[in-house]
C-alpha cells in the first residue's frame, strides 16, 4: 500500500476463521479464490513467539509525517501506532473487531448507540483513562476538516450519559459506526497531553497521549523512530515480549537489501513485488494473509475524465493481467473492483458471484474490449490535451503508469506521464493544486472494513475522494440504505448494487489487489500476517523464535 492514501479504519466483525482470505484472479478475472496466489505461508499470524526479545530493528516503507492522526495517517505512522494508541473498539489478527477501551457498545434504538468505558484502563503518564477523555477525542476526530471526521458524518450529537457511559445519536441506523471505532476514528487520548503540546503535538520530541503496551521513544528525525515496552501496562493479559522496536525507513529495494543483509528483522511490505527477491535468501521468512487492499488509479477534477465514457475506455483497455506480472510477479492479481476480497466479511458466495458478473474491467483487453472503448471515445470525443498520469517515479507508479498511457495509445488517446516527488505525492489527496497537474493518479488504498459498503461510501457525491465529481442521486441514496441495513443479506445485495454501479461509472478504475505480506528474520516471530498490523498492536506479540 501506498503511505500517503487516507485510511478509512472500520472492520465488521466476523466469526473467527471466516474465508475472509484474499486470493488470486484466475486469467479471465474470475473471482478471488480460496488459496493465496503464491506458494507462501498464508494466514492471520505467523507462527507463535518462544520468547522475549530486547530490541528488533522494523523496516518503514517511510518516515512517518505526523503522529497526529487528526491532521494524516498512512502505512508508516500507523504501522509504528497501532503499537502505542488503542481506540473504544479493537482489530484482531484475523480481521474481526472485539470490545477494546470500550468494554461493551449496544445500539439502544435505531439511532442511539452507547459505548460503556472500561475501568482500570491508564494512559501511559499514570492517568485513569475516562468517559471525559473518550468524549473529549471523539470530538476531536469528529471536528470538520479532521483526518477521521467522515467515519462520524452520520452523527448529530455525542455526550456523556453515565460515569462510564458515553451515547452517540445518529441520523438513522449505521451499521458499520461501532465498527469504525476500532480505526483511528476511534482512537482515544489524553487530552491534558495534546492540549500542552499545542500545535506541536504530533512532531518529533512530543510525548505520545497514548493507553497501548507501547509509548513513543526517541524519534530522529531523518533516521529512526523507537517506541519502547510501556512500564505498568494496564492490560495485565497481555505479555509484551520485546522490550523496543526501533523503526527505520527506506525504498522497497533498500528494505530488501536490509533484510537481505540481516541488517533489519523484519518489514511489512509496502509492495507484495519486495517478496520477490527475499523468497531465496535464507535466514527471512515470509507469509501473507488477509487484506483489502487493491492498486487504483483515482481521477481527479481536472477535466480530462470528466466524461465517464474516457474513463470507461480506458478501463476497458487497461491490462492487469501486464501490469500484476511486471510490478508484483506472482504475488498480485488483476481486479475488477477497487477493493480486496478481504472486504467480503459476510455473505462470500454472493459477493463472489456478484463479482464473477461484472464487465467493464477485463483482466486483458480482448480485441471486442478494444473496439467497444473505440466507441465510447468516438462518442465522448477524445480531450483536447494529452491524459496526464502521475507518478513518483516508484517501479509500481511507472509500471501502472505507462499501462495506462498504452491503453490510451490502443484507442485512440494521447497520454503522458508527469512525475511528482514522493514527498508531496500524499497532497493529491488535500491539495487541489497538486490534483491539478494530473487527470490521474495511482494508488494503493485500503480499508480496515471487512464490508465493502465501507469503500463504496466513497462514489457517495459528497465523498471527499470523490475527486471526478460522480453524482449519482440513487447512488447516494443506495449508500444511506445500505448503512442502515443491518440484515447481511439485505446489506450484501446494497453492496453488491453499489459496486455494480460503480464499475460501470468507473470514478476510479481498479487495476490489482493484493494480501498483506511481512517479510521476517529467523529470529522472531509470533506478529500478524494479515493486514490488522495497521490497527493491532503486532509488537506485543512479537518475540523470539527459539524458547
């Protein structure tokens, strides 16, 4: 995944060991099948730890930006904070949520659900954890222009009812709120910490306001963040077993050459393509497991893919199946939508079916896909300027990249491609100035919802990724009932009819979806292969792997 993307942090629970498993395309871009696509370990963890650890170095794919997950969030800040921050609900490996600083939450009515504080939780400068400080950061992620605040969109007030108690009304039933609660939504904080630190919370030399098994250490900036066992944990059921984790960063080849050269313990691949190399060296060990994500390419305002005929033919054009085997090897696979199957969290066998029927995203073009995307361009007329497409010059973009420019070349349509640097490639979600030098831009996006009505909120008019500017009435109204639907099956068909219409209005178009894939030394083990490290604390279950 890319770290840049926002991160929508929902999961719908599930019964442990659902076939929640992200898997492969076949060639003709049937559904995801049971069985990964490589020959690798695949699961919610790696094998069990034998034992502590005093320090392991984890590879970032790169340094995080701010610890204030109000102003941004992506793969590094919270791979490094699912560690240290716990939020009212909590991610498990295997994609499922369990109760976590709220010991229980229970809708009372169709609008009114009550979040019950547990006692005895401290944050990590000794202070109890309270309802106050539970309401006080929900208000926080909930403030307009706060990186969280569409997870409360559906919310009309928040107010403490008990010593313990919190009670949200919302506008109608919402049947992924209280799974949002375990996403950074959900993230609970001191507020006596944030308040001292003024605008400087979030930035180097600032404590953490923190509950979890870990606290923030030293961050260098430039060269390692380290976050430390955190003394008088108050969760006494848990064993921390290494005592620090010191996080670095680097490109996916300099990670590998890190792993390679034992000089790093272990990393979460930003690209499954990383995997690669590291399947012959000996002493790393590598496995997979669940996740949603999936490569997009996400258009933006700038006018050229105004017309949903353009986008649809270049859907249409676009080879995935070229484009999994030269970014990713084996280790991706073509996809007609822009979610994982690690999505389908209920009612599989209707998603899968549902899936199986869709057109409009083949894995490669046929010559029939190639003459109906001549037509639509015909009939739409080709812009008068070039399509650009963005890159940061990563081997992932430029692949992506110049797939897309082909696609437009095989009907019809000038392309080409502008580099933006790394550094500022995450504004092309906040910054309509950088949206502006391009039509379009890839991504890996990803959310913690195993409900696929939790990513399709984003085709809703009012979406803030709704970049293009797709506006469908009977979309948005399809959103608000399938938030309200409560039933899985009922849910699954709203889903299913979201997706359907959001294929064939292409406001982003799908390219590849992918397990999550950690990369790790002999030495340890026992942390989650599946996608959950972004949300659970993997450290604490790090640990050796001899006794």
């Amino acid at each position: 995944m890319n770290t840049t993307s926002p991160r929508r942090f929902t999961l719908v629970a599930v019964a442990a060991g659902a076939a929640i498993a992200l898997a492969g395309c076949t060639a003709d871009g049937a559904a995801p099948t049971s069985a990964p696509v490589a020959e690798l370990p695949f699961g919610a963890t790696t094998p069990a730890a034998s034992g502590p650890v005093e320090s392991v170095t984890w590879m970032l794919p790169a340094e995080p930006a701010t610890f204030d997950f109000d102003i941004d969030s992506g793969a590094a800040e919270n791979t490094v904070f699912a560690n240290v921050c716990e939020r009212l609900m909590a991610v498990q490996p295997d994609l499922t949520t369990v109760p976590g600083i709220a010991e229980s939450a229970e809708w009372v009515d169709d609008t009114h659900v009550v979040f019950t504080i547990r006692s005895g939780a401290t944050f990590h400068d000794g202070s109890a954890v309270t309802a106050d400080d539970v309401l006080w950061s929900m208000q926080r992620h909930a403030a307009e222009g706060a990186d969280e605040s569409d997870e409360y969109a559906n919310v009309t007030a928040m107010e403490k009812t008990g010593p313990n108690e919190i009670t949200v009304t919302l506008k109608q039933r919402d049947a992924i709120f209280i799974q949002a609660m375990a996403g950074n939504g959900g993230m609970v904080l001191n507020p006596r910490v944030v308040e001292a630190q003024g605008d400087d919370y979030g930035a180097p030399g600032t404590p953490d306001a923190c509950s979890g098994p870990y606290t923030l250490g030293e961050w260098k900036p430039g060269t390692s963040v380290t976050i430390e066992k955190a003394e008088n944990y108050w969760d006494a059921s848990r064993d921390v077993l290494a005592d620090e984790i010191v996080f670095r960063w680097a490109d996916p080849a300099a990670v590998v050459n890190a792993l390679t050269a034992g000089e790093a313990d272990g990393s979460y691949l930003d690209s499954p393509a990383s995997a690669i190399p590291l399947q012959s060296v000996d002493g790393v060990s590598l496995a997979q497991g669940p996740s949603t994500n999936a490569w997009v390419l996400l258009a933006t305002e700038r006018g050229a893919l105004a017309d949903e005929r353009i986008r649809q033919a270049l859907s249409l054009a676009l080879d995935r199946s070229g484009i999994a085997k030269a970014a990713f090897g084996d280790l991706a696979q073509p996809s007609k939508t822009p979610i994982g199957s690690g999505a389908w969290g209920y009612e599989r066998d209707a998603f899968e079916a549902a899936y199986d029927e869709l057109e409009g995203a083949p894995a490669s073009p046929s010559e029939a896909d190639l003459e109906q995307a001549k037509a639509l361009v015909a009939e739409a007329g080709a812009p008068d300027e070039p399509i650009v497409i963005a890159s940061d010059g990563g081997s992932v973009r430029n692949v992506v990249s110049n797939a897309l420019v082909a696609a437009a070349k095989s009907i019809g349509l000038e392309a080409e491609i502008t580099t933006i640097p790394s550094a500022q490639y995450g504004d092309f979600y906040s910054d309509d100035a950088v949206r502006g030098q391009a039509d379009l831009f890839s991504d890996e996006y990803y959310i913690s919802k195993n409900d696929p009505v939790g990513f399709y909120k984003n085709g809703a008019s009012t979406a803030t990724v709704n970049f293009v500017g797709f506006a469908d009435p009977e979309y948005d109204e399809l959103v608000q009932q399938a938030f309200a639907a409560t039933d899985d099956v009922e849910r699954a068909d709203l889903a299913i009819e979201l997706q359907r219409r959001w294929v064939e209005a292409t406001p982003w178009i799908s390219v590849s979806q992918s397990p999550a894939t950690v990369a790790y030394s002999s030495a340890v083990t026992g942390m989650p292969s599946s996608a959950a490290y972004l949300y659970y604390p993997w450290a604490a279950d790090l640990g050796s792997s001899e006794g």
